[in-house]
C-alpha cells in the first residue's frame, strides 16, 4: 500500500498564507500494489498541533462521510483522538486509488 498526501492552505483573504483562521484540505490517496487483497484496511492520520478538524469536511471518493464512529467508514474520534480514521476494508491490489480529503483550520 502506498500513500500520497498532499496540502492546500487557503487562507481568508483567498491566498496560500497558513496563519491563523487559514484551511488546509488534506488529500490522501491511498493505492493498493501488486496483487492479492489486503484484509480490513484503516487509514488513520494525526491532526497536525494547533488545528481544529472541519466538522462534515470528511470525503471518501468524493462522497461524504460522518465524523463518528457509525455505519460509514469515517471516524474523526472525540475532542482527545486528534485524528481521522478512514476504513477501506478489503482492497484488492491493482485497484483504483481510494482518495480520502479533510480539511483543518489553524488555530
């Protein structure tokens, strides 16, 4: 499994600068090599120090996921986890990517 990730600071004036009240929307793409399936696979990535998670920013293949621990493969976790948990389940090798966005804003 390889992941790329990627960042797009957006900040109020709608330029690039990361200060305080900026956006960063986070893009994963997660691709499954080779062949064979990988079993219950989980993304999991840490919010960076000093940023408040987008509340309903959670996408997964462009279809939007719920922030709590549901039916749906999204979990951003409570106030302490800090992190967002995307599950994939099996994924197959040689499969299209999966892509996973979020987005934070510094604090």
């Amino acid at each position: 499994v390889s992941i790329a990730k990627s960042a797009v600071v957006t900040d109020l004036g709608g330029g690039s600068t990361p200060a305080p009240g900026s956006t960063i929307t986070y893009t994963l793409v997660v691709t499954a090599n080779g062949t064979g399936t990988l079993a219950n696979v989980a993304i999991t990535d840490a919010l960076p120090a000093f940023t408040t998670y987008v509340a309903g920013s959670l996408l997964l293949n462009a279809v939007s996921l719920t922030d709590v621990a549901d039916a749906d493969a999204g979990d951003v976790g409570d106030t302490t986890a800090n992190q967002v948990t995307v599950a994939l389940g099996n994924v197959a090798g040689g499969s299209l990517p999966h892509t996973i966005t979020f987005e934070v804003t510094i604090d």
